[in-house]
C-alpha cells in the first residue's frame, strides 16, 4: 500500500484519522492553555512544564498495571470511554479557584487513563490496516498529529490573546467530546485481539515477554529516551519566550509534519532502514543553538529543522511490528507509547528543574546535549547486538 487514495478507501481508516486528528487538537489546545494558567498563578518553568507534560509521568504507572487491556477490551468502546473521561477531566481543570494541588491530581489520572489509549489505537490500526500498509498509515497519523499541532498551538496562541485559559480548557473538553461521538460512530464494534481478563499479572507477565529480547529492548529506548529528553526542551517553551511560545509550538509541529511525510511516502524502506540514527541526532543537534539564545525567526527555524528528526519514530514503530506477533501489537504499541510519553514527562521535569536552577536556554542545551549522547550509546550497542547476531550465524 503506497498511495494515499488506497489508504483512505480502507473501511474505518477515515473516521479513525479524523478522530485522532480532533483528538490532538484538543491536547495541544488545552497543554498550551493549561501551561499558561500555571505559569501566570506561580512563575514558575519547572511547574508549567509539568503541568503540560504531567499526564506522560502517570503513564507508566498505568502501563505496569493496566496495559493488558490494550488487546483484551474492546477497542471502540475503550477509546470512547477514554475522551469521554478526558472531556470530563479537562472541563473540572477549567473550575475557577482549583488549588494547585487538586490541579495536578487531575493532570496525573488524565495520563493514568490514557495509558491505555496508545495500545488501544496501535492495535486497532494494526488491524483496520494490512501490514504492508501500516507504516504509510502510521505516518499519516503522525502527519496529522503534527498538522493539529501547527494548528492547534497556532490557534491556542491566538485564542489566549483574547480568551482566558479557562475558556480554552472547555473549548478542549468539547473537541474531546466531539472525538468521542467520532469512535461511537465511526468504528465497528470489534471484539478484543486477545482472549482472557485485563489484569495486573497478564501486564507484567507480556511486559516481561517484550522486553526479553535485546533487540525489542534497544528499540524501545530508542523510541523513549533521545525524544523524551527533547520533549523536555520544547516544554520550555512558555518559560523561554512566552509571547512566542505558540510559534514555537507550531514550528516544532511543521517540522515533525515534513518529517512524517517525507520518510512515511518518498523514502524507500531500504534507506529508511538506516536513517533512525541520523534523524536522532537531527533531533537533538539545533537545539543546541540555544545557548546563543536565539529570537524569533531563528529560534522557530532551529526547532522546525529538529523536529524533522522525530521521523526516527517511524523507523522503529516498523522495526518493532517486525520483532513482536501479531497478538502482542496493541501491547508492544501501548508499551512503546506509555514509555515514550513517560519520557517525556521525566524531560519535562528535568528541563524544569534546570531552567529553575540555570535558565531556560541553558536547559535546552543541556538536555540536547544528553539526547545526543544516549543516542550515540544506543547506537553502540546496536552495533554491538548485529555483530554478535552475525557471529553466532557464522559459528
């Protein structure tokens, strides 16, 4: 499956992207609010960086005990039930005089809930699409999570030039909202990939099995670590330069976008194959023109240019469908997105308490600096794991 006519003639691939798309619209609309509430009540980076990347930190709490359910619940129902609740969620953040507290007590079970939405989403793709056409579907969703993101931060700036925070929230809660009536209506009632009960054990039990295999590991961590830690630069956005805050936001997206686009349709998968170390390294190294301490226009080309790089994800999401059975898909993707948004908090949090002990520039760089490192580490021991697999062929 190569042309994007065939993709969305597939049955229910169309109002599955179109709720996934109204869905991130509604995430970057109420992040960007929600991080310039926060900001405005504390002046503090490491506080608004939390609160818009806090939901990732629940997430792996919710993958240890929860993530069964990713291929043993019924996915139309699942996902409907998940934006109805974040709907919910969102609207009681936009509650006038919510103490801090209470506010990040909601942040931390919105991601409890969402833990499961990732392997529920990456399953059902895996099944409305073949396989050969599950990468050029992937893409098409990452597309079009970068294009709601341009829009939505685009739209989220200008919505908080003449609207408060609070009313962005609810706007957010009725785009969530509307995503649910998409799943109820849009999707057949499936039933679950695998047999059994959700529970505590079946998680650990298929989490254990995943990250056996060395391979399945090192791609794991590559999916997780370098871009969790340059999430943690973008989560200093606010506090770096908050009139531009939203420009940055979009520019981050637009280069995610062209990334997404130009490996998931023009690159050929030979190539492709051997780009996921580049485009790490692409992700990290603009960020390190921050300690000039760049404005705009410069700042938003450096983080359009970087952002090409989270292309790497679609490299590794193929490698790891290529690793893992059919009926583990939705709990390996579930595990791959619950690690990788974890990471992102724990950038979050990182960054946060670097901007608050140096400067938000200063952080940028460092954290740029690290996700370069892991990924030259993981690409060691890559290297190492195909010589040893080559070695033992030959003996």
């Amino acid at each position: 499956m190569r042309s994007y006519r065939e993709l969305f003639r597939t049955p229910e691939y169309t109002p599955f992207f179109l709720s996934f798309a109204t869905q991130n619209a509604a995430l970057t609309i109420s992040g960007l609010a929600l991080a310039t509430l926060v900001y405005r009540a504390t002046d503090s980076p490491l506080l608004s960086a939390v609160s818009m990347f806090g939901p990732q930190l629940a997430q792996m709490i919710g993958a240890t005990f929860f993530l069964s359910g990713a291929d043993r619940l019924p996915p139309r129902a699942t996902l409907t039930g998940i934006n109805t609740a974040f709907a919910g969620c969102t609207a009681l953040l936009a509650l006038p005089g919510l103490p801090i507290g209470a506010l990040f007590a909601v942040v931390f079970l919105q991601g409890l809930i969402a833990s499961l939405g990732g392997g529920v989403s990456g399953g059902l793709l895996n099944e409305i699409l073949p396989r050969k056409g599950f990468l050029l579907g992937r893409s098409v969703f990452n597309m079009a999570s970068g294009l709601m993101q341009v829009t939505g931060f685009a739209t989220g700036g200008a919505l908080l030039a003449v609207l408060s925070p609070r009313a962005c929230l609810l706007l957010s809660a009725g785009l969530y909202a509307t995503t649910a009536l998409l799943l109820r209506l849009g999707l057949t009632a499936r039933p679950p990939r695998t047999a059994g009960r959700p529970s505590v054990a079946a998680t650990w039990r298929t989490n254990a099995l995943l990250w056996s295999a060395r391979p399945r590991r090192l791609t794991f961590l590559g999916m997780w670590v370098p871009n969790g830690l340059i999430v943690g630069c973008e989560s200093l956005y606010v506090p770096y330069d908050s009139g531009s805050a939203g420009v940055l936001f979009a520019s981050a997206a637009l280069g995610m976008f062209v990334g997404d686009l130009t490996l998931g349709r023009f690159v050929p998968p030979a190539l492709r194959r051997r780009l996921d170390i580049p485009l790490r390294l692409l992700l990290a190294a603009p960020y390190l023109f921050f300690a000039l301490r760049p404005g705009l226009p410069w700042s938003a080309v450096a983080v359009c240019v970087g952002s090409v790089g989270y292309g790497a994800s679609l490299v590794l999401q193929e490698r790891l469908m290529e690793l893992t059975p059919d009926e583990l898909a939705g709990h390996a993707l579930g595990l791959r997105s619950a690690g990788m948004l974890t990471m992102q908090g724990v950038g979050a949090a990182l960054a946060g308490t670097a901007a608050q002990l140096t400067s938000p520039a200063t952080a940028m760089t460092l954290m740029a600096t690290a996700s370069a490192a892991v990924t030259g580490g993981l690409a060691v021991r890559a290297r190492q794991e195909r010589l040893l697999t080559v070695s033992a062929g030959a003996s």
